[in-house]
C-alpha cells in the first residue's frame, strides 16, 4: 500500500483528495489549537517549541482515535491544506512527515511528493519528488521520533 502525500496552500488547490487541516476550518484531530497557532504568529514561542507541541497535539490524537489516522493513511492520494505559503514553517510539513513515520510502523509507504502548484495541481514541470517536501521547508521531526528527551 501507497500513500501519496502532497501539501499545498489553502485556495490554490481543490482537487478530489485536497484535506484541510487548519484550525480555522479544517479537521481538528489534525490541527494545531488556536492557542498554539496565536504564540507562533506573535513570536512567544519559536519553532523548535511549536513543534514539539504539535506533535503532542497529534500524539494525543493518534491516541484518541487511531482509526482516523489509519483511514488517512490508506487513501492513495493526499494534498494536506493549510492557510501558511508554500515554503514557511507550517504544520502540513510537519504532519506530513508525521504521517511518513506512522506508514513506515504501519506497512504503509507514504511518497512525500511535495507542494502542488496552483496552475496545474502537480509539482512544477522539471522537477521530481525527491522524499521531501518543499526544499525551503526545514527538516522536521517525525511524530513517532522524539528530537529531544521528554
């Protein structure tokens, strides 16, 4: 089983597998809380803590209702959605990553395709997947893998 697994910014894609997992107006059990979304947009928390409370955020979710994940991970083709421009640190890179690991624990080979372009719904002509997502975004922790002792 294969799960392609693209990102792109809320308005610029709508295709059939486009999922949106923003906060504002997306499904919850994948989203960062408003709370979390506010200290990043107003500089009280940097990064390396946004991510580690995301990635609580999903541990709780993944624990609350791994079903949901799994049925995510099973659908063949996924764009994740979010308001933030391609290329800036941004959650869909985050859970995108998170879900990478999670098909590797489940049999599951998640293709980390990249950012779909607005015009033509695929990575722009020329270019090729190469495993990870936007060569801007920053390397991200996986869920299942800590980047620091707990």
């Amino acid at each position: 089983m294969e799960l392609h697994l693209f990102t792109a910014q809320i308005g610029k894609y709508r295709g059939p597998d486009a999922f949106d997992v923003t906060v504002k107006s997306g499904n919850p059990a994948f989203a960062p809380t408003w709370d979390l979304v506010r200290a990043w947009k107003s500089g009280k928390i940097d990064w390396d803590i946004y991510t580690q409370r995301y990635r609580q955020l999903m541990l709780q979710s993944y624990r609350k209702d791994p079903g949901l994940w799994h049925e995510l991970l099973h659908r063949g083709i996924v764009t994740l959605l979010c308001y933030c421009r391609a290329g800036e640190q941004c959650h869909r890179y985050l859970l995108a990553n998170f879900l990478r690991k999670l098909g590797e624990r489940e049999g599951v080979v998640v293709v980390l395709e990249g950012e779909r372009t607005p015009q033509t719904g695929v990575r722009e002509k020329g270019t090729k997947s190469s495993g990870k997502l936007q060569q801007s975004a920053p390397p991200q922790t996986s869920l299942f893998q800590t980047a620091h002792p707990e």
